[in-house]
C-alpha cells in the first residue's frame, strides 16, 4: 500500500507493507531534490551565507547558523565576542520555538480529528519572527550572522522590544497551551500532574485512544549541538555519554530515494526534543520517558516542553548581553585567500543539523549538509530499519502510521537539500 504523506515542508511517499495485517515494514521515498549541495560548489564562501538559509523556510535561520560556523572553523584561531555569541543563540531559539508552535497546531492536531488551529499557530509564530528581525533585520532567509560576529548594532531599544515579544509569547502559552504559569510547568515532574490546556487536550486523546506505548523505535538518542542551554552527547536506553564525534557520522546513498541515511558508528539514532531533553536529563520527560519510552507521547511533550524551556532560558540570556562589546570582530585571515575545511553542528527544531565544507582560496570546493530528518527518517533494510521505520512496524493502521511519522515532525525540503 502506497500513501503520499503531505504537510511536511513538501511530501514524501510510503510504501507499507503488511503481513498477517500488520505493517512489516515501510519504505520511505523522497521524490525530488534541488542539489544544494552541487549548487554550492565553485561559489565563493560567502555566498553560503546567502543561499543554505533557502534550504527551508522554517528552519532556515539554523542553516544560516551551520553556515557561518562551519565557515568559521576553517580558521585557527577566529574570535567572537559573548555579545555576538548570544545575539546568535537568541535568534535560533526563537527560530525553534516559533516551528513548535507551527507543527503543533497545524500538524499535530488535524491527526486527531480537530480543525487547524491556525490563528493560535500564526500569533506566537509571528512575535518570535519579529523578535528575529528586530536582531537580523528580516525573517525568515536573514544572512545577518557572519563570519566573525553579526552584522547589527542592537540597542537597548531593541532589547526591550523582544522582551516584550518573549512576554507576549510566554502568556499565550500560558492561556492557551497549558493553562498554568510557565515556570510551575517547568518545575513539574509527573506527566499526571498536567490538568488543563490545548497540550493536555492532546495528551489526553493519546490516552483514551490507547496509543500511550505507540511509536517506539530503537530508544536511542544524539545530539551534537551545543551552546548555553545544549549539550552534546548521545543516550542509549537513558546512560547518557558526552564524549562522541562527528567523525563517526556517516552518509550512506538510498536507490529508491534522493534522501540519504545517516547513522552513528554504523546504528540509527533518533535526533530532536525528546533526544535534548533525554541527554539534559530533564525531569519531566526523564518521568514520561520511564513511564512510555520513545512513543509518540514523550516526542510530542518534549517538544512543547521545551517552547517554555527556550522562552525563560532565552529571557536570562537577553541579561547576558554586554552593548559595549563588538558585534563583529574581523578576521586575521580574509576568507577569500582561505584554504582548509570546517564543520559545525547546531541544534534545528527537528534535531541535529551539520555542515562541513571544504574551501580552496575562498571558493567552496565541497559542501555537505545532514539534516535532522536524515537521522530520523533514514530508510534501512529490512533487517536494519530505520528509526521512524521501526517506529511504525507492527502497527495494523496506516492513519496511526501516519501519526508517528509525524510525530518526528518530518521537513522534505530539508531532508533532500
């Protein structure tokens, strides 16, 4: 049975297959590509900045972020200021939570028989995008973060304008989402103690539906992004460990797809919310992930727990920033006489997102981008599944199907670049 799953930054085909009325396995398809990456080679290293941003338009301001660090670790020696390392985390928090609200209201709940809710996607959506172009001067598709720093000169106006974006943004949570102030959620850490809101409502349809244990996969999670609030690491049936590489992630051609796999020392992992949460050792969903595991319960928590977890980290960074340092601190070296290669990684709302690029004289000899749906939505054997893949074996109806494979909030456009 084939099914064309839409709503996804574009579609994506499914083809299950069943045995005794079960699914037996689901060859996930991905049917066009733009060839980013080839589109990249030959141009000047700058031009990156302008271009990878275009790879989504939701996620396009991570892209942005990948570029200009992987660009930037091509250099020995290259120094920013905390002001310009703040003013850049900011923007990609507010980038994550507007996605969240997005995939929430118009992705999640449809699949449960509810109506779009569109104006409660747009609202906060659109105070984070302005928060972004107060700092970046437009959003989406800003190029404002360069090689080393960004290109604004921020007031204390400025601040005080996405103060009050953050604030606008946090009491619509809280009247609408959770129906509790968002420091008491943050502290809570029993899934049974959430009574109220459009998140419980959600949580709530899982549970009387009896598709609590759905949607579970390997219970493996990484995450290679790290900033003031991220960390790197990898967790495996909950032991957490720090110390992992980017050298051991590999891409791997598909014949029926122009997707590519990506896995870690040769295994599949799952990438976003519910794998940062899992590797910060988060309370609550620490609680639901010993209760349910890696089911379509804990990812869709995680992921709302972590709009109040990026608002109230965002509004101490905001305290952080020092106005009388430098925004951009110039290069020693400039980058069109530069020759070497650098990678980056940065936590997008979907997971781990990297970048790595190699420069002859300041011309971009090759790029490579990994996009967190790669993780998610590798297509194995088999013998070998995948992780939404092994998610979705053994499931007898294709509508449930359908609902964990978006529960990991699937991007076309980025997975296929």
């Amino acid at each position: 049975m084939i099914k064309i799953i839409e709503k996804i930054e574009g579609e994506a085909k499914l083809n299950f297959n069943f045995k005794e009325n079960k699914i037996d396995f689901v060859d996930v398809e991905f049917m066009s590509t733009r060839n980013i990456e080839n589109i990249l080679k030959g141009k000047r290293a700058f031009d990156a900045l302008v271009i990878n941003p275009r790879v989504c338009g939701i996620c396009g301001h991570a892209h942005l972020m990948a570029t200009v660090q992987a660009l930037e670790s091509c250099y020995d020696n290259l120094i920013l200021s905390d002001k310009a390392k703040i003013i850049r985390e900011l923007t990609l928090n507010f980038e994550l939570i507007q996605n969240h609200f997005k995939w929430f209201y118009l992705t999640l709940y449809p699949l449960f028989g509810k109506k779009q809710q569109i104006l409660k996607a747009t609202y906060p959506s659109q105070l984070m995008s302005k928060a972004i172009a107060v700092i970046g001067g437009q959003y989406p598709h800003t190029s404002y973060a360069i090689v080393g720093g960004v290109a604004c000169e921020i007031t204390e106006i400025d601040l005080i304008k996405v103060q009050h974006y953050i604030a606008q943004t946090l009491k619509f949570v809280e009247q609408n989402l959770l129906k509790v102030e968002s420091e008491v959620f943050l502290k809570t850490e029993d899934a049974n103690s959430l009574y109220d809101g459009d998140l419980t409502e959600i949580l709530d349809e899982i549970k009387n539906s009896e598709l609590l244990g759905y949607g579970k996969s390997y219970d493996r999670f990484i995450s290679f992004g790290e900033n003031s609030f991220f960390k790197k690491g990898k967790s495996v049936k909950t032991k957490v460990t720090h110390n992992i590489s980017l050298v051991d992630v590999k891409e791997s051609q598909i014949t029926s797809s122009f997707a590519k796999n990506v896995s870690f020392k040769d295994k599949y992992y799952e990438v976003g919310p519910l794998s940062r949460a899992m590797i910060n050792k988060t309370p609550l969903i620490i609680d639901v992930h010993k209760k349910y595991g890696d089911s379509i319960f804990s990812r869709i928590l995680a992921r709302i727990y972590e709009i109040s977890q990026l608002l109230e980290h965002s509004r101490g960074l905001i305290k952080k920033i020092d106005l009388s340092q430098p925004s951009y601190i110039e290069p020693s070296i400039d980058i069109s006489k530069l020759s070497g290669s650098g990678y980056s990684a940065v936590e997008a709302a979907r997971g781990t997102l990297i970048h790595r690029v190699e420069l002859e004289s300041g011309i971009i000899k090759n790029y490579e981008i990994i996009t967190p749906t790669q993780w998610n939505l590798s297509g194995g054997t088999r013998e070998n599944h995948g992780v939404s893949q092994r998610a979705m074996v053994g499931l007898s109806d294709v509508k449930i199907a359908e609902l964990v494979f978006k529960s990991f909030d699937v991007c076309s456009v980025c997975t296929t670049h």
